[in-house]
C-alpha cells in the first residue's frame, strides 16, 4: 500500500498529509483484537478511544488558541470603539 502525497479533500487547509504518530500508535492496538479474546476487547477500544480523544483535544487547544485568540482582540477592539461613541 503506498501513501497518497496529496491532501485529502477533506483536509482543512495546511492541513499535513502525514499521519500523526500518537494516532497511528492507537490504531496499531487495533491489531491486537485479532490475538486476543473477545472480553479483552473491551479494554483495548477503551485505550485506543482514550488515547484519540486526547490527540483530538491537543490538536483543538492548539488551534482554538490561534483563532480564539483573533477573534477576542478583534471583540475587544469594538468594544472599546463601542464604549467610547
């Protein structure tokens, strides 16, 4: 299987291509459904389930920390405007 270089459609502009490791690690424990019983599995979807959400909710901060940040000096900014008419 070869990887495709271009970015998804889906992607979000300057999005990367490249997989992240702490998400390809998760998904590797997938593998391990096939080894081992199913009682296990339960276990192993909440690691991986875990382990995503917190990749998802580093990846928000980062950029919820760009745009927010914006968008409170542009609110702050009117606010002043507003105050002072």
């Amino acid at each position: 299987m070869t990887e495709d270089p271009t970015p998804s459609a889906d992607a979000p502009a300057g999005a990367s291509s490249e997989a992240d490791p702490r998400v390809e690690r998760a998904l590797g424990r997938m593998g391990e459904l096939a080894g081992s019983a199913p009682g296990d599995h339960v276990e192993i979807y909440d690691d991986v389930h875990r382990s995503l959400q917190e990749v998802l909710a580093q990846a928000a901060e980062g950029t919820a920390a760009g745009v927010h940040g914006a968008e409170d000096d542009q609110t702050l900014g009117a606010g002043a405007e507003d105050a002072g008419r």
